[in-house]
C-alpha cells in the first residue's frame, strides 16, 4: 500500500516549507510526493507564493533519494505538450528515474483569463488533453515524432534524453465518465481519482471504467489506481473548530468547506474513524493513497498518520 503526500502549490508554500515536507516524507515512509499544478489562488493572492511545479519538483530530485515526485495533475492547457515531454523527461534523467506524470483536461478558467490561455469547452480541451498523452508517450519512447492532429502537430520533433524509465508512468486525473475514464481505460498506466468523492461515488466510477476497459480489451488490473484525499485527524470538537479558524485565516474563509466534506466522508476526525473510511476505500481497489492535509499541519499529520494510519491498513 502506497501513500503520497500532497502540496497545492497555490496555498502559498516557499520553497523551504516543500524542502522540509519532502524530506520528512522520505523519511516518515512516503513513496511520493505531487505537486499541483496552478498559477494562484485567489483574486487576492497577489503577496501569496505558487510555485510551478515542475520547477518545484526538479529542484527536489538532488535533495531526495528515494522519493518518487509528480505533478498532481499537470494542467494540459498550461504547456505544450512536446515541451512537457522535455522536462518530464529531463527530470526523470537528473532523479534516476523518480518521476511520475499526472496530466488532466484542466478545470480553472479563471486561471486561463488572467493569463490569456484559451479555454475552450470541455469536449474539446478533454480532445487536446487525448492528443496530448498521445505525443507526450511518442516522445518518450520513439527517436523522431511526426504527429498531425487537429490541436497540435510536429514535425520530425525529438526529445533527448529520453526518460531512464522503461516505462514512464502516466497519470491521468479527473473523473468524466464518458471521455476521460475512456482515455484512462485507453492509454493511462494510472487513474488518479480527483478529492472529495464519498465511497459509493468511487465505486461508481470504477464500474465505468471497468465498462470502458471491457469495450477496449484491457485487464482494468493493469491500471494503477490512486485515490486523492483531504484529510486530517481530530479527536474534539473545539479542535475542529480550531483548525476551521486557523485555515480560514490563513486561506479565507471559503477553504474550512474542504474540512466540512473530509469530515462529512469519515476522513476527518478520530484516528479509528479516518482509518475505517481509508479501509473502505482500500477494499474497493485503491492501493495508492495521495493525502493532502491542512495547510501548515502537514509536518504534525505526516508524523501522526505514519503511527496512526498507515500500520494499520493492509500492507
């Protein structure tokens, strides 16, 4: 059983806070540590730090050893997808290996106005997102890439240095069941199954994407599957409340309604209770927790679910 640890980036993280959450995952047992992929938070952030990721993630290789480091997920409007190609590839080179991509179609148009990126609709950014996995795998593993496709096109392009991986792992993060999941059944390594999602809802999109991957002839087994969660542990109510007010301060007062739905889905509160809920989603296939935790109690929550938590579900 796999556990990450998440950063969104836009919360207003340096690079210093990263560093130590990197190195205490690595130490507190992690496999891997996402970074999100965002340009800021609010209207108001214009004092609050958010780091890109890649450069984020690229500065960390040299200081781990161990840990594996992914974008959660990449927003295919943000890049082209050969010059993803090349910098996923070149960090996969400069950490022997440690890399994982997560791409999704990309959900913030607010994002996309403030920076003058297009943002056209969902049918057709989910077909550049199919595109772009398409070029991003060609690179990756032929010497010379000529593609022609309706939003993006190259010409004899190459990427050197290839990924030291065989296999880079592909992530694909969202939850659409009619193009996306078939996409995922179609050409990702692995799902990344997108926060807040209660356990009936999971085993719903599961069955879809069993149903996709029966039509196109593939073992679902073979899809790595990770489940992304908000989550914390909180034995009182005064400390819930406490927690409310310390994240509606440092984040606004719209960023406690993530701390209502954890707790609503049993991810939020006594340790027996989170544990339980983890279970469930674990039963249902999930052998790969990505956790995001309050933002500034990520060191004390690291510490405690490496105790707490992760001994206790199935290995």
């Amino acid at each position: 059983m796999r556990r990450a640890i998440h950063i969104e980036s836009q919360f207003g993280f340096d690079f210093a806070d990263a560093l130590r959450l990197a190195q205490l995952a690595e130490q507190t047992g992690y496999h891997a540590l996402w970074a999100s992929d965002h340009l800021f938070w609010d209207a108001d952030s214009t004092h609050r730090n958010c780091l890109e990721p890649w450069t984020l993630l690229t500065t960390l290789a040299p200081l781990t050893t161990a840990l594996r480091l992914g974008s959660h997920v990449t927003c295919n409007a943000f890049r082209h997808p050969s010059m993803l190609a090349k910098t996923v590839a070149c960090l996969d080179t400069i950490s022997q290996g440690r890399v994982d991509c997560g791409i999704g179609a990309g959900w913030n148009e607010a994002e996309c106005q403030a920076y003058g990126i297009p943002f056209p609709s969902v049918g057709t950014r989910m077909a550049q997102l199919g595109e772009s996995v398409q070029i991003l795998k060609q690179l990756w593993s032929q010497d010379r890439v000529t593609f022609q496709g309706q939003h993006y096109q190259l010409d004899n392009a190459l990427c050197a240095p290839k990924p030291v991986q065989s296999t880079l792992p592909l992530w694909i993060g969202g939850q659409g069941e009619q193009r996306l999941l078939r996409l995922v059944a179609q050409e990702a390594d692995g799902w990344n199954m997108v926060l807040g999602c209660s356990v009936p809802e999971v085993r719903h999109k599961l069955e879809v994407l069993q149903r996709h991957c029966d039509a196109l002839g593939r073992d679902m087994a073979a899809i790595d599957k990770s489940l992304f969660v908000f989550t914390y542990l909180c034995d009182t109510d005064q400390a819930f409340r406490q927690l409310q007010a310390d994240l509606a301060q440092k984040l606004g007062p719209g960023s406690t309604a993530m701390l209502d739905r954890a707790r609503h889905l049993g991810l939020g509160g006594p340790a027996a209770q989170v544990l339980d809920t983890l279970g469930e989603y674990q039963a249902l296939g999930f052998d790969y927790f990505i956790v995001l935790f309050p933002y500034t109690h990520e060191p004390v929550f690291l510490q405690q679910y490496a105790e707490a938590i992760w001994p206790h579900l199935v290995p």
